[in-house]
C-alpha cells in the first residue's frame, strides 16, 4: 500500500466513524423521544437496537402485563416487547445476555393464563408472544404428514380450526383451548384424552426454542434432544418456544358426550380406573368432578329437570362425583356408539337413572369450557387461587378422607373440583414434567373463583391441603407448580433436579428467562 493511500484510509475512518456515532445517537435520542424516560433497569444499548420500534415502557403498557388470571400476584416490567418475527426475540435475548453484569430477565407471555406469577418478569422485558403471530396467516401450517407446525403464540383454539379444515386434529389437549401451544407444552397440557395419548408434551415431534443465550436451536428426540426433553415441561427455564410440530390425527365429527353420577367415591373412581386401562377403544376422554349441592346448577349441560334432580342427590350424600365421558364418532363409526355404550355402561357403578348424554359436535366438544363461559355471569376481576395437584392412585382415597370429606367440606361451595386418572406409561419420563412415581395416578383440580377477600383463605386452605398431604406422606406433584425456595424445587423435580440445573447452565447459564417461575434467582 501506498504512503499516500495509507493516509487517505487513516483519514477515512474517523470520518465514517463518526458518521456512524452520530446516527446510532440520533437513533437512540428519537427512541427516547417516542419512548419517553427511558427505565433505569435497562441499558440504554437496547436503543440502539433494530428492535427498539417494537419496544414500549410507557406505564400503561407495562400495567398490562402486570398480574395474569390468578389475579393475586403483581409485578410490572420495565418494558414490553412486540416481536414481529423470532428474530426480533433473537436479538433481544442475545443483547441481554451479551449486556451481563447490566442484563436483565425475559419472559414469554403466552396467554396470560398463568395463576401465581409465572409469566411476569419484574422490572425486566415481556415479550408479548401474541404479536408474533397478529396479521399473519403463515403461523400455522398443517402437512399432509399428520402434523401440524404451530408458532409458540397460537392459542389451541386456532390450532383446532386451522387442522379441522383439513379433516385433521391434535390428539391431546387442554380443557380451555385459549391457552398458547407454547404456554402449556412449558407445563404438560393435559385433559381427558391423556389417558390414551398421554399430555400434549407426549404428542410433539419438534420445536424452535431460543436459548437464553440468544441461539436458535431446533431440536427433535433425534436432534438437540437435551434441550427437547427439557423444555417439554420445563416451565420456560431453558427457551422460548417459537414453533413446535404437533402430531395429528383423523378428525372425528361428533361426540357422544356423558355423565355419570356417583354418590360413593369408590365406585366413582373404581370406574374411572376401569375406563382408563380398557384396550378396547370405548371412551376417548375420561374425566371427573365432585359436586356440592351449591355447586348444582352451574353448567348448561343439564336440563332444568336433571338439575333438581342431581340437586336432590347431592343433598341427600353432601357431595356426589360424576365421571365425564366422551365417546368420538364420524359417519362410519356411528352406528356402533350406541351398542358399545351399552354394553360399556352395563359395567360400571353409577347410580341409576343418573346416566346423561349429549352429542355434539367435536369443535362444540372441546371448545366446551369457552360455551360455558358465556353462560356465566362472572365479573372480570375475580381471582383465582386455584391448586393442580398429581396425586397416586394408591393414595386418592386418603386424599378423598382428608381433602374432599375433611379440608373442604367446611367450605361449600367450593367452585369447580376436576378428579380424574392418567397412566403413567403415556408419559415420557425424559421430559422435564414431574409426575409421581406411579402407574396410575390422578389429577386434582381445585377452582374456584374468589373475590378479593376470599382470596386469604382460600389460599390458606390450599397450604392445608399441602401440609395435610406432606403429613400423611402422600407422594404428590403439583402441577403449574408454585413454589418459592429452590429446596422446594429440588424436591419438587426429584431425581430430574441435577439434570434441569445442568440444563439451565447450559442453555440459561445467566438464569435471564421466565424469572416468574422463581426457580433460580441466581446464575446456576
Ligand atoms: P402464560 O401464562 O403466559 O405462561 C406460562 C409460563 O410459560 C410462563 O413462565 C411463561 O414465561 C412461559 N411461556 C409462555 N409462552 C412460552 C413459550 N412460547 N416458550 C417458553 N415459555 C413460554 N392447563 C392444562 O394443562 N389443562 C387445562 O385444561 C387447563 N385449563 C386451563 C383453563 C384456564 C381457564 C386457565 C386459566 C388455565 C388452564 N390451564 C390448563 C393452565 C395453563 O396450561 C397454564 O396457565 C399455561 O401457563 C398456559 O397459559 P398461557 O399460554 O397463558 O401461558
């Protein structure tokens, strides 16, 4: 080179250097013009970032991503992030991670339809999955392979549309299907079709996840498989999922929908054991509910008639159950709903003349939470200190002596109460969901709906049950587990907490994403 071209690159450099300071500073001085005070808990880096557009602080946003269905628990970000591509996740993770010791938390916010916090991030950045998938029509795409690729974002409720219009449909679910797909294969996703198909976390074929590093990995059972097994149930610790393959299969049209009463918890349950070990396919849902006489007459299910007389039985015990079956059929299997009904129900121990039925139509079926609602005349601010529990099979008729006939009883009515088995076997004991150590065991719903003076003790009823089972040695698992020391956690994970640590070092070593959880306050 040149004495003279020397010179002129020298000469060049500063020149385009500041050049480039004096745009990234304009840049940065309209952001804070259109962002107004910029929060002290974020470096002023991410200003300079080409996501900043998507970025809002202003109070009345952050509010909106303050609290979540449980209603109780309230932190506010410092900002809020509107993605219009993974990408725009990318960058902001790998800028927090790349900003330590100033980086901050991260949480997806899938629905909002956590109950204790799980999806709040305080003083740190949501990012508003929603936004990933508004406008665009790309963000579901089913293949004539039996699957379906669905953004992180997409509630189950569009996932079963968009699939339906091809003759096709998820196995597994969720009672409510305005839940995000992202939002509850981080928990399990489970319903009354897990018992032959295992939760939803059984019936995924891969993800995208973005690491809390800021990397996007795809992984399969095949591929990055670590990272697959742990994000399936793992609570957000170690990515964002941004699209996961979801099995499907042929789309049934209608439901022969029943419920079955029962006025002794044995046979109730006895039956359910029975329905979910048949070989032969029968019922293809199987759930269950206890009911308080107050508790009568909440579901459109029923016709007036019937609803006097369950109201009627379920005076006369103080608490009866009813098992929740659907039976799935189309035009080639319909003839045959009735006959294998028959000789089904000739089996089982319900009280008789208390056999109700309905059929519907498959999208009426699982969208049934959702039908209800309307009917409901709720306020919006109720709160809702619910409990999920897993609870053995060996143990459910202690839980029964102790929770349904002792704890609760003295608190009629007590909202909704879902009682029903899954088998183990349907549960990939790789994933990160704890379940307890059992073949059969049940899930044990308590919901109910609260104002804000009942929140106190119905949380403080729901501690008793914690404490009534940890006496009695019984061998539970939360579920959409809400705990506040990582001893509790440890125990919470059993023998797959050092293997969720590893993970979270190695996919989360800054402990950035979905700090709701308070799992780790700290690095791993
Ligand atoms: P959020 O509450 O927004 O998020 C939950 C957690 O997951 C947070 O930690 C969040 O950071 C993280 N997260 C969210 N999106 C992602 C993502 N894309 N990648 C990684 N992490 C993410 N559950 C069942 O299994 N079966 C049911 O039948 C059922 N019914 C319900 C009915 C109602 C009315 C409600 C309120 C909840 C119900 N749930 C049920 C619980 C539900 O699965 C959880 O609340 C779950 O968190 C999904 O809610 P969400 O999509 O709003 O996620």
């Amino acid at each position: 080179m040149s004495a003279l071209m020397a010179v002129q690159r020298l000469g060049r450099i500063p020149a385009a250097f500041f050049l480039a300071l004096s745009l990234v500073n304009s840049f940065v001085f309209s952001a804070v013009d259109r962002l107004g005070t910029w929060p002290a808990a974020l470096p002023e880096g991410l200003l300079a970032l080409d996501i900043v557009d998507k970025i809002q602080v202003d109070p009345n946003t952050t509010a909106r991503f303050s609290t979540d269905f449980g209603g109780h628990s309230q932190a506010a970000p410092a900002a809020v992030l509107y993605p219009s591509s993974p990408d725009d996740i990318a960058t902001l993770v790998r800028f927090a991670y790349s900003s330590s010791p100033s980086s901050f938390s991260i949480a997806a916010h899938g629905h909002g339809h956590s109950i204790r916090g799980q999806a709040l991030v305080p003083g740190g950045v949501v990012v508003d999955m929603a936004s990933l998938g508004r406008g665009r029509s790309d963000r579901i795409n089913v293949s004539s392979d039996w699957y379906v690729d669905a953004g992180g974002e997409q509630l189950w409720i569009d996932v079963l549309r968009e699939t339906l219009e091809h003759g096709l449909s998820p196995r597994s679910w969720t009672d409510y299907l305005y839940l995000t797909v992202g939002g509850t294969l981080s928990n399990a996703g489970i319903s009354g079709q897990a018992f032959r198909h295992g939760p939803q976390i059984s019936n995924v074929y891969e993800l995208d996840v973005i690491t809390g590093k800021g990397d996007t990995i795809t992984c399969s059972r095949e591929e990055n498989s670590d990272l697959f097994y742990g994000v399936l149930g793992g609570l957000g610790q170690f990515g964002i999922i941004t699209r996961a393959r979801i099995a499907l299969e042929p789309a049934p049209q209608r439901v022969r929908w029943l419920r079955l009463f029962y006025t002794d918890f044995s046979s109730f349950t006895g039956d359910q054991e029975l329905l979910v070990s048949m070989t032969e396919k029968v019922f293809d849902y199987v759930e269950g509910q206890l009911l308080t006489e107050k508790d009568v007459g909440n579901s459109s299910f029923f016709s007036d008639n019937d609803t006097e007389k369950i109201k009627m039985l379920a005076a006369e015990y103080g608490g009866i159950y009813f098992v929740e079956g659907g039976v799935y059929y189309g035009p080639a299997t319909a003839s045959m709903v009735d006959r294998k009904l028959e000789s089904l129900l000739k089996r089982l121990s319900f009280v008789p003349g208390f056999a109700f039925t309905k059929d519907v139509a498959y999208i009426s079926f699982l969208n049934r939470v959702q039908e209800e609602e309307t009917h409901s005349t709720a306020p919006e601010d109720v709160l809702h200190p619910w409990l999920n529990m897993f609870v053995p099979k060996s143990r459910i008729r202690d839980f029964e002596m102790g929770v349904f006939k002792g704890i609760l009883k003295k608190n009629n009515p007590i909202g909704l109460v879902l009682i029903y088995p899954f088998n183990k076997n349907k549960w990939d004991d790789k994933m990160s969901a704890a379940i307890p150590d059992e073949e059969v065991f049940y899930t044990i719903g308590l919901l109910p709906s609260a104002t804000v003076d009942d929140w106190k003790y119905l949380d403080s009823q729901n501690d008793e049950i914690l404490r009534f089972c940890h006496q009695e040695g019984i061998d539970f698992k939360q579920y959409l587990p809400h705990y506040t020391t990582q001893t509790d956690w440890k125990n919470h994970f059993g023998l797959k907490w050092d293997a969720f640590v590893q993970l979270k070092r190695r996919y989360d070593p800054q402990a950035l994403l979905s700090p709701g959880q308070r799992i780790f306050t700290s690095s791993p």
